[in-house]
C-alpha cells in the first residue's frame, strides 16, 4: 500500500516539475517589448510641428 501512494506521489511531482518548465521555457521565449515613454511622445510631436515651414495649421 504505501508503494503505491510513493508512485502516485512521484508521478504528480514529476508532472508539476515538467509544467513547471514548460512554464519556464515558453517565459523566457517570449519576445518582450517596451513602450515609448509618454514624454518622448510628446517631444517628437512638438518637434515634427516646429520643423513643418508653416506651422500647425487648424481646418
């Protein structure tokens, strides 16, 4: 009997550590990316207006 409850234990501790890197691995593989910051947003809208001839224009 306690053969059989070591087995169980042992194949749910190996199904949780094979998840677990399966977890892992599809993590780290991930491609991350980073957003502007709002203020540079901002810097490089007031900037393509400056460089415009005429300026903002309102229609």
């Amino acid at each position: 009997m306690i053969w059989v409850v070591a087995v169980i234990c042992i194949v749910i501790t190996v199904i949780v550590v094979y998840l677990s890197i399966l977890t892992l691995d599809k993590g780290y593989g991930y491609k991350h990316t980073v957003d502007p910051l709002p203020t540079d947003v901002e810097e490089d809208k007031k900037n393509s207006n400056e460089d415009s001839p005429s300026g903002p224009t309102n229609k």
